[in-house]
C-alpha cells in the first residue's frame, strides 16, 4: 500500500524495502542457489512456460515467466487452469531499473508498466514451478513491496493473506514480510525420490484505484516471491522482521525526544500561561508524536488499514499547522493578523478538502476523485501551506533577528525533513547506512529539530523568566507607589469617624480614593476606579491623584472638579476610563454628590440616588449634575468600588447589586470579607463614614 | 481567589429592516466583553455598511461585561454617535443594564426589552 499523497511516510516504507530487497537478493545469490539454477537449466520439465529450480537448503526467487492478468475469477485459483493465453510477466530487475522513490537500484516496476496503465482492483499471478531436490516443507516468502493486498493460492488451495478479502473492497495495509507455508501434502506429492514436483502458485491481487497518482508505476509485484525451505524462508522472514524492526526502532528516539519536548513545553505553559509560545510548542511536539506514531504502527503493524490512512493526512495538517502557529508566536508576528488568518484558513481548508474526498468521494478508492478537482485543490492548498514557512521566515528574521537565528534553523531543519525533496536535489542520499545501520537523511533531521527544540524552549524559558521578573520588579514598583498614594487608614476628621480598606487583586488594579479636609472644617470624599490593570492603570491613578490634590486646593465643587478631572485626563486614557464619585460635606452635615460612571454611595443601608454621566476621560465637555443632600448626626455613608458588585462565584455568579445593597449596613471588613469570599476579581476599595452626632449609634 | 474562565468574544453581523424599510445592522455579541474583545468588536462593528444608519447591539448571549469591557462598548458607541449613527441596545440583564444606566450609556443608546422592539424603535 503506498502513502497516501506523503513523502514521509513513503520514504519510510521504502527505506525498510530497499534494506529487505537487498537481503532478498542475497539469499538468492548464495552458493547454494547458484548451483541450485544450474541444477535447474539441466533438469528435464514437461511444461514450456514453467520455472525449473533445484532446492537446497536455501530460497529461490521466483522471476519467472510468470503468467498474468487483469479481472478477478475463482476459477483462475484452479491448479488445472489453463493460463497459456496470459501475458508472460518477468520479476527479474530491468537493468538500470531505479526505485522513483528512493533511487535505489534492483526495483521492479508494478503492473502500470507492463501494458495495463490504468488497471485497478484485481488482477491474478500464476506460476507454475517443478521442485527437485529437498523434499522438505516448503515456504513462499512473499516481497515486501507490493500494491497492496494479496491472497496465496497454491495448487488450488488458499494459503492465507495479506490484507482483509472478506469484504467487498478489501482492507489493505502498508507491506509487511510475510511467509505462507505450503502444505505437507504438497511435499508429499513427490512420486520418486529425485523426481520434480509440480507446485502451481496463484496470486491474486487487489490494488486500490490511489496508488495509480502516489507511484509512477504501482501494480502488484515489485520483487520477486521466494521459494525455499521452510526451515530457511522462516529464518529469512525473522530477520526480514527484525531488519524491519531495528531499522523502524531509531525513530522511537525523535517521538521520545518530541514528547519530552512537548510535555515541557506544556509544563512551562501551566507555569507562565502568558506565553502562549509553549503551548503552541508544546502542541507542535505532542501533534508531531502522534503523528509520527499513527505512521509507525501503520508500517510496522496491521493496525491501520486503508480506511484509516487518511486520518495520517489530517493529522499531517494538523502538525503543519501547530508548527505555524508556534513558529508565527515565536517570532512575535501577532500584529500580522492576515498571516495567522492566512494558515487558519489553509489549515482548516485542507482539512476540509481531505474530509470531503474521503467521505463523500472515496479518495483513495475512486480513482475518479483521485485525480479530479477535490484532489487538485487539496495539493494546491498544500503547496501554498509549504509556502507560508517561508513567509514566517522573512517576516520573523526581520522582526527578531537576535532570536531568530536559532529558530530559524529549526524551521528550515523542520522544512526539510517534512518536505526532503530539496536533498534529492542537492544529490544528498536520503538513505545511508552507519556501522551497518540503516540511516535514514529524514530521522536525523527529525532527532536534530526535535533536540533543537528542547534548547529553543531552554532558551525561551530562561528569557521569559528574566522579563517575567523585570515585569514583576516594575509591578512591585507600581503597587508601591499606588500605596503611597492612597490615604492610610483609619482617618480622623473632627465631627466625622472615617474607615477605609483597599483590597488589591493579583494585579496592580486601577482602583484609587482620596479623604480630604476643607477649608471649611468639612471633607472632600473622592472614590473611583480607572478601567484594565497593571502598569498603566497605575501610572493613571497616579496622574487622578496628583490633579485631585490640585483641585481640591480650589475649593471646587463636586461638579466642578470631576470637569476639571476630565478634561485633564482626555486623550490620556488609550481607549480606557475613569468612573469616580465626589462628595464635598459640610461640617454641618451637607452633602454635595456627582458622579461620573461610578456605583452610587449608600446612606444607611439605601442607595444614594445620584444622576450619573459619562466616565472621565472619554469625551471632553461634560457638566457633571450635582445634587444635595443631607447626612443626619450618626448616619453612615458607605462608598465603595466594582470590586463588591463585581465579585463573581465559581458558577460565574455576579454578587450584584441587590446583595451590595444589603451588604452595604455591614461593617466595611465584613463588606470586604464577605466579597472576597464569594470571588473577588477586582480591586475592592470600601470608604466608610460616619457623622458623628447625637441619632442612632452607627458602627462601621 | 476564583478567576473564571474567560470565553471567547463573538460578534455576528446581521441585517434587519426598520419600519421606513432603511436597513439596520444589527450586531449580535456573544461570550466575555473584556480587554481582549477590542479586535472583535471592532471588526463587527466595521462589517456593518458605512451606510447603515441604524444600528442594533444585542447583548442577550454576552456572559460577562467587565469594566475593561464597558470601556470597549462605550468606544463604540462614542464612534457609532461620532458618525451620526443611532443604536438601540436589548438583551442585557438586569445588573448589566444598570450598570450601563450607571455609566451614562443610555444617554447613546437606548436599552429595549427584545429585538422587535428595538428595531420599532427607530424613529426618524
């Protein structure tokens, strides 16, 4: 079975054939076989068009002349059929024959080749052979590179199969080794010792209509089947399967790396969750391994049939675009918004095309749909996928040239072992042997860019610490400052008992408030809170504060200094605002409010209604409303932030304002408490006021 | 402290008729308004034609509205009155209508009860 339209898992399947085919075609030139075919040249066979082999203690291949034909009919199972009008088809390597995958020599070209280019589904082998020599049992070792499944006929009998044929369009699996041995009975036919006994193989293939676009010249046998003893053909099997194996196991070492890689990726992502780089990473490795996964187990087991292979494209696009996104986060692109729109989009289309020609025009199985529009758009998105890399690339070495060297390398690494035709070009062999090991060109790419990622997220790692704990210093700076600022609590006025608390959330927030006296023995109330956080929200309480203690030497009124507060702070906001509520109160109990967007105060229990306008900062030439009021001796006003209202449960449950209200006659800590309990959010800052005098006791 | 998840923005753009048969954009908010939202906002906003006049903001699947969040629809509606636009607004619950009351939203747009009565609501 070939890939399904990918280089990668092809160049894998091949690499492992190419291994095999060599060791096919060693046993077949032992000493052995060699005197084994000469025994065969003298022996004396009554029928023309058969295969005469002496055999030893070794394997034959079996070259031919084998008869062949397109269709399918039981009948042609039959060891008495007479196939003498079939075409005669030799397995022997044409020579200079090259393998159009890897360049390797000794392939035989598929069916496609041989005068049926366009045949798919069935078509049967047959071949009928006269064994002299050992009278053992016999074993046919079947080549591992085959289109796609087959089932083994001998004498008319069913020996088994490579694939599933007990449904209507059989399951077919990338080509494994597999050996059927023939039966005892067969042996046993020897009429006299030294006589040559007739055998009549007969293979039926199926190939799937796709292979006819993944190879130039797919069809059926592309090595010849081996017939021996089954004492050698066994030991030639497990050493085909441990070949298969050992060669496959190497890849075990980048899946392990990628997955040591991705999970540390992801780790660092739980750890600085602000750093969205990690977890693009970490996607990339984790998608990278499963993919690598699906692709080994498809080829070394036969887990994964045709039917599912074309998840392996799905998920290919999946790791194209995990490594896209990572790469575009690293490289810090985020202000180009059409690129992450441009994979997004290519991303998603590919993966659409592929689920469309799957499900609704059996790609791989229709070989209409294998070559029509579906399949044309889906390698078109394809290439322009390839091509995005490169755009990163430019666009990413411009933007951070200092950090991009190194990943730069990585990509390209990462470039090259996804799409290694560049190699075959520059004549750099895909496939190469160490201490006698098979190496694949592709596996140390892959070992090398997923060693170079760990390093990558070493290095991004130790960077964003540094940042994170300059950020950290400048946060600790702010928060400082804003303290410094805010007034210190409990404050005393004569004829007024005055209580605060500030409750910062995580971060340094936006929340400020200011207690001061008049010049007439009565106080100035200034409560707000500037919209985001952090730094800048800091930096914009300080500015508030600085031209609050401006103003506030005017004696201006509520109205007055929230105008003022406004037209200094326009167009300083970027996009942001202040709400704030001002209270001027007159020893004598007077009450003066405005209010620009905040949460009204409460008196005793009961909101204030206060008319309310535009936050500050937003537009200019606002006349804040101002309106009077009387506080009573020994009534309490309660002022506070969002925080309260705000706070939110764990169900994402606001308190809201009606259990503000009602909060609103505790005391401030039991106001602050009782919302930190249920889920602050915010910043929370509660002023609470009480004017002393002879009414009703009032605690704070 | 317990910081809720926060879902994604979405705006949806749609069109409705008022009652004259002017179009109306009708701009349909789904999930947290916070500081991120500014793109998504932004980017619905600009899906409506430069010559509708009439707006509809619905609000009746948004979560959550932070103050971060206000500041964003209050930058909207500064644009949407800054280019002669109306806007009516439906679909908010209580405590976030009074929280637009408290801020002086409703002095750009108008808070109604559901979509039909919002678009009646438009008068020229």
């Amino acid at each position: 079975m070939t890939a399904n339209g990918n280089v990668f898992c092809t160049h894998l399947r091949k690499a492992g054939i190419y291994v095999l085919t060599l060791l096919a075609w060693t046993a077949a030139i032992t000493p052995g076989a060699s005197a084994q075919t000469r025994t065969v040249a003298s022996a004396s066979v009554p029928a023309s068009n058969a295969l005469h082999i002496t055999l030893g203690q070794a394997i034959v291949p079996l070259t031919g002349p084998w008869k062949f034909h397109t269709g399918d009919n039981p009948r042609w199972a039959d060891a008495n059929f007479n196939d003498e009008d079939w075409q005669t088809m030799d397995l022997t390597p044409p020579a200079g024959s090259v393998d159009p995958g890897l360049g390797t020599s000794g392939y035989i070209p598929g069916w496609t080749a041989k005068g049926h280019p366009e045949a798919v589904g069935y078509a049967w082998y047959r071949l009928r052979v006269y064994v002299s020599g050992d009278s053992g049992q016999l074993a046919l070792l079947m080549p591992i590179d085959v289109d796609d499944g087959y089932q083994v006929y001998c004498n008319g009998h069913l020996l088994g199969a490579f694939g599933d044929f007990s449904v209507q369009r059989p399951r077919t699996y990338y080509g494994q080794p597999m050996i059927f041995r023939l039966p005892l009975a067969t042996a046993d036919e020897t009429a006299a010792p030294g006589a040559a006994r007739e055998i009549v193989l007969a293979l039926r293939f199926y190939m799937k209509p796709a292979d006819l676009i993944e190879d130039p010249t797919p069809g059926g046998l592309h090595g010849p089947p081996q017939l021996g003893s089954a004492v050698v053909a066994q030991a030639y099997y497990t050493l085909q399967r441990s070949v298969l194996a050992r060669t496959y196991n190497l890849y075990s070492i980048p899946i392990l790396v990628f997955l040591l890689a991705g999970l540390a990726a992801l780790t660092l992502y739980m750890l600085d969750r602000r750093d969205r780089v990690f977890l693009w990473l970490g996607a990339a490795a984790l998608s990278n391994v499963l993919y690598m996964t699906f692709t080994l187990s498809a080829i070394l087991t036969t887990l994964i049939s045709d039917r599912l292979i074309i998840l392996r494209p799905l998920l290919l696009t999946l790791v194209l675009w995990a490594w896209l996104m990572a790469w575009y986060v690293w490289f810090d692109l985020g202000q180009m918004r059409w690129l992450r729109r441009l994979i997004y989009s290519l991303a998603a289309l590919q993966m659409a095309l592929q689920i469309i020609q799957a499900m609704f025009f059996g790609r791989g199985m229709n070989p209409a749909a294998s070559f029509g529009p579906w399949d044309i758009a889906s390698r078109a998105v394809n290439l322009l996928l390839g091509l995005v890399p490169l755009i990163i690339l430019y666009y990413g070495w411009r933007q951070r040239k200092r950090e991009g060297k190194w990943a730069a390398f990585a990509l390209i690494l990462f470039l090259l072992a996804l799409f290694p035709r560049p190699l075959v070009w520059l004549h750099i062999p895909l496939i190469w042997f160490a201490f006698g090991v098979q190496i694949s060109t592709r596996l140390v790419l892959e070992l090398v860019v997923s060693l170079w990622l760990l390093l990558l997220l070493i290095l991004r790692f130790q960077l964003s610490q540094q940042v994170q704990q300059q950020l950290q210093n400048e946060m600790h700076q702010a928060q400082q400052i804003q303290q410094t600022l805010l007034p210190e609590a409990p404050a005393t006025l004569p004829g007024f008992h005055i209580e605060s608390m500030y409750r910062p959330a995580a971060e340094v927030g936006g929340d400020f408030f200011q207690i001061l006296p008049s010049t007439d023995g009565g106080l100035l109330v200034v409560i707000g809170d500037v919209s985001g956080k952090g730094l800048r929200a800091a930096m914009l309480v300080s500015l508030i504060i600085g031209t609050l203690r401006t103003l506030a030497e005017q004696d201006l009124s509520p109205g007055k200094l929230l105008e003022g507060l406004n037209r200094r702070l326009h167009k300083r906001m970027e996009g942001g605002f202040a709400t704030c509520v001002c209270a001027r109160i007159t020893p004598d109990g007077k009450m003066t409010l405005a209010n620009a967007g905040h949460l009204a105060p409460y008196l005793d229990g009961v909101e204030v209604e206060v008319p309310t306008d535009l936050p500050m900062g937003i537009i200019t030439g606002i006349d804040y409303e101002e309106r009077s009021y009387v506080v009573p001796p020994g009534s309490r006003l309660v002022f506070m932030t969002d925080g309260i209202v705000e706070a939110r449960n764990k169900n994402g449950e606001l308190y809201g304002f009606d259990r503000t209200a009602i909060l609103a006659r505790e005391t401030i800590a039991e106001i602050v408490r009782t919302a930190q309990h249920f889920g602050q959010e915010d910043d929370i800052t509660v002023v609470g006021l009480i004017r002393e005098g002879s009414s009703a006791p009032a605690h704070i | 402290m317990t910081m809720q998840p926060q879902l994604i923005t979405r705006v949806h753009v749609d069109q409705a008729k008022a009652g004259d048969g002017s179009p109306i954009g009708v701009l349909r908010f789904s999930g947290d308004i916070t500081s991120t939202s500014r793109d998504v906002l932004f980017g619905g906003y600009a899906e409506v034609p430069a010559t509708t006049r009439k707006l509809v903001f619905d609000f009746s699947k948004v979560e959550y509205l932070n103050s971060s969040g206000i500041a964003l629809v209050i930058e909207l509606l500064m644009a949407a009155n800054k280019a002669d636009r109306k806007v009516q607004s439906f679909g908010l619950s209580p405590h976030f209508q009074k929280v637009f009351i408290m801020v002086g939203l409703n002095k750009y747009t108008h808070l109604q009860a559901d979509e039909a009565t919002a678009c009646a609501a438009f008068v020229d």
